[in-house]
C-alpha cells in the first residue's frame, strides 16, 4: 500500500540529461580542449589525450551521471583563504 506522498515515475524522468553519454559541461570542457590544441596550435597528439578524458568522464558518468558536474564545479570555485 502506497504512503502518502508516494508517487510512481518513470525513471526516464528522474535520470539526468546526458550528451554522448556525458553532461553537458563536461562535453563541452572536452570540446573547449579540442579547439584549443587541435584546431588553434595544430597539436594533433592531444586527441589522444582528450579521447582518454572522455572514455573517462563515461565511465564515471555510468554510475553517477553528477559526479562530472560536481568536480567541474569544484575546481572552476574560487579559493577564499582567511588570513
């Protein structure tokens, strides 16, 4: 017997939005490195490395589709030190 407040929902609806099976701001981190290296100095060894860092974000995106999102995040916050 349901509780109150219980409510069945498809899992499609609660799962997050993934773009080649990464999130978006990771996506668009590896896209931002590719322009960068590949197309602005002509570094075409970096793809090696960038398709690394996506089968990466891939396989730590399967098991948590916000684990991606959260260490970006963490990295881009401003230190605050206190004296």
């Amino acid at each position: 017997m349901k509780e109150r407040g219980e409510y069945n929902s498809h899992k499609a609806l609660m799962q997050r939005e993934l773009i080649a099976g990464i999130p978006p701001l990771g996506l668009l981190a590896i896209i931002m490195l590719a322009v960068v290296f590949v197309y602005n100095l002509e570094f075409y060894l970096m793809l090696i490395p960038i398709a690394a860092l996506y089968i990466v974000m891939r396989i730590l995106s399967k098991r948590d589709p916000f684990l991606v999102d959260i260490v970006l995040e963490d990295l881009m916050r401003k230190d605050v030190y206190l004296p």
